[in-house]
C-alpha cells in the first residue's frame, strides 16, 4: 500500500477510536466504529483481496464518525431512516474525501473515496457492489442477532429479504458462511425461504 494509503488509514482509524460507544469483542473492549471498521475490512479480505486502496479506505470508513449524528435525531419512520442515512453518507465522504486529500491522494482518487462511501451508481459499479456485500455481510454477522430481538419477525424477515436482494452471488455464499444458530437462523431460513 502507499504512504498515502497509510496516512489515511491512520486518520480514519484515529477518528473511530474516538467513539464513545464501545462493545467487547472476544473479551477487550473497544470503540465501537473502530471495531466495525475492522469487521469491515476482514469481510473486504473475503470478498475481494484485490480491492484497490479506493475502495479499501472506502470500506474503513463507511460509518466514519456516525455516532455524531445517531439515527434517534431523525424521526423513527422509514422517511426519517432515508433521511438519515442521505445525511450520515453525504457528510461521511465529504470528511473522508478531505483526509484523503490531506494523505496525498489527488482530487480524483480522493473523489472516487467519496463516490463509493455515497454507494454511487450501486448496481452498474462493480465496487460500490462490493461495498455492499461488506456492508450487508457486517450486519448480518456482527449486527444481526441484537437487531432481531429489537423487531417483530415480518419486518426482520422483510429487512433480511431486501439485504439479500442487495448483494450479489459472491456476497450470498460468504452470507451462507456466516455461523447462526437459533432463533436468528430460523428467521434467516424463513427469509430465504421466501
């Protein structure tokens, strides 16, 4: 990787360290970005060892400083989820484009940065598709089982069928590797089941 890749990297990681939700994983506490970041970029090594640095720095920092701006300041209506999220993207590229910037990537890399973190053109762009399958592959292995005991079971079998109508054939066998076992592996075979 470049130094420029290293630099940015180091920023992005520097920032998730600062999130003052932490989880414990495999007995250490963390902070819980920096912990998600990290389940990110293991899934990119799965999904597609050759990413570009692009595409790397994209997945690192895809919920780049997201607990600023937590879901519960918009209103709890799919609407408001919209919202959000438009919001949580459009301000995380525009952070990360500018550490990219400050790393040494010129304007065109670091835009391309900010490209994939918006999802841009998600179904004819073979690398915001992988950022996709990352971020669906996240949350069904890391996110999934406190989601399902938050949720009646049509709309968890409803968000499980929109995940995977997201993800492509690659993104679905690394999903089928993922180990569940009781009531969250039940909702995912009724999901599939379909």
């Amino acid at each position: 990787m470049s130094d420029s890749f290293n630099k940015a990297l180091e920023a992005i990681d520097a920032a998730h360290a600062l999130d003052p939700n932490i989880t414990t994983f495999n007995g250490t506490d963390k902070p819980y970005e920096l912990h998600y970041a990290e389940k990110c970029t293991s899934y990119l090594e799965k999904r597609c060892p050759s990413a570009s640095e692009p595409l790397r720095l994209a997945i690192r920092a895809q919920h780049f400083r997201r607990w600023e701006v937590p879901r519960s300041s918009y209103p709890m209506t799919r609407v408001g989820y919209h919202a959000w999220r438009t919001f949580a993207k459009k301000k995380q590229a525009e952070q990360v484009e500018q550490i990219c910037k400050d790393s040494g990537y010129t304007d065109e890399t670091a835009a391309r940065v900010a490209a994939l973190i918006r999802k841009e053109d998600l179904k004819e762009d073979e690398e915001t598709q992988v950022l996709e399958d990352v971020a669906c592959l996240v949350f069904l292995d890391d996110q999934f089982e406190q989601f399902e005991k938050e949720h009646d079971e049509d709309k968890i079998i409803n968000i499980l069928r929109k995940t995977w109508g997201k993800m492509t054939d690659e993104g679905h066998k690394l999903a089928l590797q993922i180990p569940m076992s009781g009531r969250p592996q039940e909702l995912v075979q009724k999901a599939l089941a379909g």
